[in-house]
C-alpha cells in the first residue's frame, strides 16, 4: 500500500525545508505567495518590546509592495477579504471563508509553521520561531507562530480545520490531551520553553483544541513529503539522512494500538502486496528493540514518489536502517551525539568543535 496524499498533507512536511533554510542563511529568503512574509508591528512589538510604529519585514523584500498598505484603492480588491474600509488589512490577508491546513514542528528544536489553504494546497505562510525571537534554532511551543500566522491571514483559531504535526522526541497529542498536566508543569515552570512569556504549553494558540482534525506524522516521512512535494518532477527517490528520526516503538506501538492519529512507514508497508517490500536494516530490528536497553531510531531512509494529476502525491518507503541509541535518551541532546548515523556526524562535529550540537 502506498500513500496517497493531498497537497493538505503536504504543507506540514515542507517545514524540513525551513530547517535546512535556518541552517545556511543568515536572514530569511522565504516567500510565503507572491508577497514576502510581513511580520505584524504590533505583533512584534509584544514579543520584540519593540515600538508599535516600528514595521518589521523578512528579507529581501519589495518596498514598493507597501506604497498602499493603509489604503484601499485598489479596486480589483476582493471585497471578501474585509467589509470594513477603514481597517488596515494586511497585504497578505485572505477571503475570511479560507480553511486552513497548518503544519507544525513543536517542542522541539526549530519550531516552525507552514499554513496552506486546505481547498487548493496553496501555501499561504510559512515561518520558524527563531525569526520572531530572534533566537537562532529556537523551539518549544507554537503560539506565536500561530497567533502571528492568523494575524497576518486576517484569519482566526475558527478557519483551521487540520493540523499536521511532529516531534521525532516524543508523542504530540497524548501529552496534550492531558491539559490538567500540562498546566501543573507549567505553573511549576516545568517543561516551559519559551523566553519571550508570549504564551505556553496551555495556550489555546498552541493546543488548538477547537481544531477538530489532528494527525502526527513519524519524522522521516515527513522529509520525505517534504522533498518529493517540491520536485519540478513527477516520479523520483528521496533519501533521508535525517540521523536521529523517529523510534522503533513509537512507529510500532501506534500500529499495534490502530492509532488513526500517527502516521508513520509502519503503516505504509503492512499490507504491501508487492514483491518488493520495505527493506529493514537490521532486518530482524523487532526482535533486537524488545531486548536493547534504549530505543531504536530512525537513520537513513529511502523513498518512492509520484504524483497523480498533480492534486495527489503516493509516496511509499523501500529500505530504513535503524541505528541503536547507545547513550541514555534522557541526556545530553538524547544522545545523537553518540549514535551511529550519517545525520549524528553533523551533531558530534558540532559538539567537539563548539560545544554545542546545533551550533552550526
């Protein structure tokens, strides 16, 4: 069985591409439609402490964009966007009857945000936290990406009705779904991320629990979605050298229990027909994971795409090597510096040279 999956899907796996745009740029390249991405002043200057009056954009960007920007003479504007002719209206803003699909990075390293319109698969915004904050690599929760990602739409918390989401450190939805926990941590300052105090763990513009229709997917098939969705071509291979992906018992447990709210390769292979089935390394990994002292991760994987009429993309995965945790996951970086991989050579050089695993 493959995977056919509308360009809704997508949006959340382009975040991969936001990390590697973080890694080698030094200010933001990113456009989210024909505009550049307009960062809101007022938005900013709650979080920045920054002057009301002071208009933040990311770069390059086109000044000439905002020649009109409090006026509203255009008259091929859509009148559906605002009824109201003397609001400022962002230039980025939508019809208000647009539905949102939103892809999300969390409580993890490289927060990010990628927002699509859920009819058409157009993607509409998309930004990490570390612009905002100013913070290289920044993680933890969503709620300004969130707040900031409607703000600039003109949009509220009612027009998402998906989310995609990951964080190959741990389950997303179990541990929000238990809200009295969460605001115990919190108001203990336990498991608090953020520094900027625009929000938290409980914050609705984080949790998202009006939005109806949540789904996880496992770390490397969202690189894989990521990549094969942007492809100028319509069949091809990825290969994923992400080195520290998601856990053997994560993908296999959410497959035991029919879990319909992860999405992982487990679920993309058990019931192939094919000859050619996934190919594991090491190939008797179910076995070696019920009697290893940590957990099995993911480290290189391979991946089949093509797209269909180019409204839906079938990915499907044909070989995953695993790589052994060898430090306990509850130290230093979950002990990526220490795993065998190809991705774990990034973390290990880093470490020894600066200090830090993610200093690059």
């Amino acid at each position: 069985m493959t995977a056919a999956s509308s360009p809704l899907l997508i949006c959340f796996a382009m975040y991969c591409n936001l990390l590697f745009a973080n890694a080698f740029t030094s200010t933001s390249t990113l456009q989210t439609t024909k505009h550049h991405n307009l960062l809101s002043s007022r938005h900013l200057s709650r979080h920045l402490n920054k002057p009301y009056n002071v208009l933040l954009q990311s770069t390059p960007f086109d000044l000439d964009m905002y020649d009109n920007f409090n006026t509203n003479d255009n008259d091929d504007n859509d009148s559906s966007i605002s009824d109201n002719d003397d609001e400022e209206v962002p230039p980025l803003a939508v019809p208000q009857d647009t539905k949102l699909t939103i892809g999300l990075t969390k409580y993890s390293h490289d927060t990010t945000l990628c927002a699509a319109d859920s009819q058409t698969g157009q993607v509409l915004f998309a930004l990490s936290k570390e612009r905002i904050s100013r913070n290289k690599h920044d993680g933890g929760d969503t709620a300004s990406l969130v707040e900031l990602c409607l703000e600039t739409l003109d949009l509220d918390i009612d027009n998402i009705n998906k989310v995609v989401m990951n964080n190959h450190h741990h389950r997303i939805l179990p541990m929000e779904n238990n809200i009295e926990h969460m605001e115990w941590e919190e108001g203990l300052g336990i498991n608090y991320y953020n520094d900027n105090n625009d929000g938290g763990y409980t914050d609705e513009y984080n949790i998202l629990s009006s939005v109806p229709n949540k789904v996880e997917l496992s770390h490397h098939l969202a690189h894989a979605y990521s990549a094969a969705s942007q492809c100028t071509f319509n069949k091809g291979m990825v290969v994923v050298m992400d080195g520290m992906g998601e856990t053997w018992r994560t993908m296999q447990h959410a497959l035991l229990k029919n879990d319909d709210t992860y999405v992982s390769d487990l679920n993309l292979c058990g019931d192939n027909d094919d000859d050619d089935e996934i190919q594991f390394i090491p190939k008797d990994i179910e076995e070696r994971a019920k009697t290893s002292y940590f957990d099995w991760r993911e480290a290189e994987s391979v991946y089949t795409f093509d797209k269909v009429d180019g409204k839906h993309l079938n990915i499907k995965p044909i070989f995953k090597r695993f790589t052994e945790e060898n430090s306990p996951p509850t130290l230093y970086n979950h002990g990526f510096e220490n795993m065998d991989s190809l991705g774990a050579v990034y973390s290990r050089a880093s470490s020894h040279i600066f200090g830090d695993w993610n200093a690059w």
